[in-house]
C-alpha cells in the first residue's frame, strides 16, 4: 500500500512538474511574417528597420516595415544557382547609414571551375549600385557544394569570409596555398590587412585567419568579441568552435564524424596544436546559421547561442560560461521544418527562415515574440 | 538438381566475388585516408590500420541511405552494380562470343565506374568514396571490379565437371 502511494506520488509529481515546465518554456510566440520565400538564406537588418533577404536561388530582397516583399533587385552579378551554391550571406556594414555598403557571397563559375566570390555594393532605395567583386576565392571545384559563404564584421570593420572544404577537396582544409576549408580575414577594398596570422609569411596565402574547417555555416562575434564559428561534419561531428587567429581547427585530421559511406576520415579525435571543439554534435544536427542574443524582449536568453539546424530541423539554445560549452536547449521543433537561418533583429526579437528546398516559393519568415 | 546445383554455384560465386570487391573497395579508402595521415605526421600503427578497416567494414554494412523505404548499405550498391553488369554480360554473351574471362573482367571494371559515375551525378558531383576522388584512385578501383569479374567467371568454370 505503501509502495503504491509512493509511486501515485511521484507519478503526479512528474504531472504537474513537466506541465510547469511546459508552460515556462513557452514564453514565446511565432508569427509568420512570410511564407512565400524562395529558400532563402540569409536576412539582416536595414537602419530604417528594413529587412534585406537573400534566397539561394539568386534573389536579394527587402521586407519593408509595411510587410511588403519586394521584387528581385537588380544589379546583381552572374551567380551560380546548383546544388548548395547561389545567393548566400549578406553582411551590412557597421556603417551603413553613411556609406550605404552592403556586402553579398555567392558561388560563381570561372574558368578554374566553381567558387566562392564576395562583391560589395552600394544600397539606396532598392537599387543597387557600384557593384565591385572584392574577393574571389582560390578554392576552385568542379562541384557545387561546401561554400562555406558566411561573412563577418569584425569590430576593427575587417571582413571574415568563411570558405568551404568543397567537399571533394577536403585534404587542401590543412594545405596553406588554398582558400578551401579556411576563414578568411579581408579589409573592405579587398586588400589583405597586414596584421592577419600568416600575413608576413611568403609560402601562405595571406588572407587566411583559421583553418582546418568543413563547411562553415555559422560565423558570429559576442558582446565581448569573441568569435565563434560552426561547421557541418560529415556523418555525425558538427563542431561549435571558439576562433582565435592562426589556429588549425583540425578537419579533417581529426573529426568526431564519419564519411557518408561508413568508412572513417581519421582514426583521430584530437591531435597537437589542433583546436578542439567547445561542443560537437553526434548524430548531425546540420548547423545552418547562428546569432547571438543580446535584448530587451527575452532578457532570460541573453548572452546565449542560437543555433539554427537543418536536421531534424529546429533552433539550439547554447549557453557558454567562461568559453566553454554549458547547456543546451532544443527549441522551435514545432515549425516542423528545416531551419536555414536564425538572427536577432535590433527590437530583440528572433527571426528565423525555413529552408523551403522542398517546393517552391514555400520559405517562410518567422517572428519569435514573447508571449 | 543440376539447375539447383549450378543456381548455388552461381550464387555463391556472386556473394563471394561481390564480397570481395566491396571489400577492396574499403581496403582502398582505408589506406588512402591513412595513407594522408602519416603523411601529415600522425602515427599510423599495424593496430590503427586494423582497428579503422574493421570499422570501415563494419560501416559499409550500415546503411548509408533509404531508397523507396528500404535502407541500403554499401556492399548492396556494389553488389547490385555488380549483377547488372554480369547479367548484362551474360546476356551479351548469348549473342557475341567474346572470352568469358575477359568479358566479365570488363564487366567488372565498367560496373564501378559506372556506379561511381552515377553517384557523382546523383550527388551533384560529391564523390561518396574518398579513394575515387583522383584518376589514380578511380583506376584501381575499377581495377578491383575487373579482378571480382575475373573471380566471378573463374569460380563459375571452377565447377561444371562436379556440376554436372
């Protein structure tokens, strides 16, 4: 009898708590603010609260404080829309308000095959202008996968430009001569600033900052200017990594992944003067963007990651306490669909786009809002 | 009984010949990726080379994808590759009297370039097989189909006296 009360107990205890739980973890509301985006893969936000959004099949848009999407811009150079390449990062500069500069990477075929190519532009009531190729990558594939694409201000207004492995060249990730699995550090001209890590070094190509990388999806600084990155693995070993200058972040000597057909890329986890991830992902969790939060309306979120993840597709929370990995939370599972994005706009709120690869037109913008 | 007799033959000369191919297929990737690793510096001991093929077998026998809701590992894209191209080869046979060694040696070798090929277009150019990704590699890969075709028809031939 005892035993029976115990356990009626203990089951209502568990009731009542995770209905607690339930109802603390929802203080967040969605609003669709889009549904009709054409895989997009990037948003940022305009000083006069525009939204600009760039969608992988070559389009770069502005959602306008009205809720009004806007045509295509014109003005865009020739992009290469296959497979994992098209239209892909935006980065507006620090300085915007005076030099209406906007900086896009996308993937472009040249003579040497496939690549990652950055160009700036100037933004002035949905015209672009001024359109000059800044940085083209010296990671030339004959496939269209493993850009990398994402860009950075650093607060000095240099430029980090992730680069892909490409996939089929995985190796060149730990070769110096190559931009392939590499962060890139630029000034805004495209010129290389003279203080990067191997800048003095005549054997390497000065504009690398890090390598050793995947496919990076996720470049973000914090508050305290620390930067950090992630990058998809391959089966399994999508890393979280804290990026400091001149460092090798390993892949693919060393990986916590397996290849796509079963085999192993390295027998090893960990190595001398490779850098270990803050936190890895075992199966894939396919890390597709990341912000950092910092604002008014979820002051319990401040100072964490999100992750977005296209696999199975929601938002992960990661909280660091002295730069390493503490907790994480799995969010938003309820859009029930690949999340290609997620930011944090300037009123504090969350936006996040879904990758709607699987019809067209089916890409939605999502508002997180406190409840 | 002698159909069930040369219907065993051929199978088991199929799994066998099937295996072994799959299985080189492995070896292959496995000493290429070693291979890049003490050239990068790391120590790559007699153990470290057991311990990775055996995962890598163990890995080519898991499933890499689920077509039409049936999982499919490894060694079933080889094996089924390798039973077009031998009954390809079989029939082609009936018509053209080409030396059966020779042919299902050639059989064996097309049948992993062409699976090789199309897992590139499939995939958009990504290539599944680490070890493929060079000519050189690709050659001795197709080069290990010729010698699983060549084991094929030989196990065959082995046979028909007690066959029969």
């Amino acid at each position: 009898m005892r035993k029976y009360l115990h356990n009626t107990l203990i089951f209502l205890a568990i009731f009542f708590l995770s209905d607690e739980l339930n109802s603390a973890e929802k203080n967040y509301q969605l609003e669709t603010l889009s549904n009709q985006l054409d895989r997009p893969w990037d948003i940022d936000f305009l000083p006069n609260g525009d939204f600009l959004i760039s969608e992988l099949t070559g389009n770069l848009r502005i959602f306008n404080k009205r809720g009004v999407l806007s045509q295509p811009l014109k003005g865009l150079p020739s992009i290469l829309v296959k497979s994992q390449g098209g239209l892909s990062d935006i980065a507006i500069h620090p300085n915007f308000s005076d030099n209406k500069l906007i900086f896009l990477s996308f993937s472009s075929t040249k003579s040497q095959g496939n690549t990652l190519q950055v160009v700036r532009a100037r933004l002035n009531n949905e015209t672009l202008s001024d359109v000059r190729t800044i940085f083209i990558a010296n990671a030339f594939r004959e496939t269209a996968a493993h850009f990398g694409a994402r860009l950075l201000f650093l607060s000095d207004n240099t430029l980090l430009i992730s680069s892909g492995d490409g996939f089929n060249h995985r190796e060149k990730a730990q070769s110096l001569n190559s931009h392939f699995g590499k962060i890139l550090r630029i000034n805004i001209d495209g010129s290389t600033p003279s203080d990067n890590p191997f800048f003095a070094r005549k054997d390497i190509l000065p504009e690398i900052w890090t390598y050793g990388h995947r496919n990076q999806q996720g470049l973000i600084i914090d508050n305290n200017g620390a930067v950090y990155s992630h990058e998809h693995g391959p089966r399994g070993g999508d890393e979280l990594n804290l990026i400091k200058p001149g460092l090798n972040y390993g892949w693919p000597a060393i990986t916590y992944g397996i290849d796509y057909n079963g085999s192993i890329v390295s027998p090893f986890k960990e190595a001398d003067n490779m850098e270990q991830p803050l936190k890895y992902w075992v199966p894939s969790i396919a890390p597709s963007d990341m912000t950092f939060y910092e604002g008014p309306l979820f002051p319990e979120w401040n100072g964490s990651l999100f992750i977005s993840a296209l696999s199975p597709g929601d938002v992960r929370r990661v909280t660091l306490r002295d730069n390493k990995f503490e907790s994480e939370e799995v969010m938003f599972g309820e859009i029930n669909s690949r999340i290609r994005s997620v930011k944090t706009a300037p009123d504090g709120s969350l936006i996040i786009l879904t990758d709607g690869s699987k019809d067209k037109n089916t890409g939605q913008m999502i508002r997180v809002l406190p409840n | 009984m002698f159909v069930i007799k040369k219907i065993i033959i051929l199978g088991f000369s199929f799994v066998l010949s099937a295996s072994l191919v799959g299985s080189a297929v492995i070896l292959q990737s496995t000493l290429w990726n070693l291979f890049w690793l003490k050239m990068q510096g790391f120590d790559i001991s007699l153990g470290t080379f057991l311990l990775t093929f055996s995962h890598d077998i163990q890995g080519a026998l898991s499933p890499i994808l689920v077509q039409w809701g049936v999982p499919i590992n490894f060694y079933s894209v080889i094996s089924a590759s390798l039973l077009i191209a031998f009954l390809v080869t079989f029939l082609a046979r009936l018509m053209i009297p080409i030396n059966s060694r020779f042919s299902y040696s050639f059989a064996g070798f097309l049948s992993i370039y062409v699976m090789i090929t199309l897992t590139i277009m499939q995939y958009d150019g990504i290539i599944l097989i680490s070890g493929a990704r060079e000519n050189t590699g690709l050659f001795v890969l197709c080069c290990v189909g010729a010698l699983g075709g060549f084991l094929f028809d030989f196990l065959v031939n082995r046979f028909p006296g007690r066959v029969k």
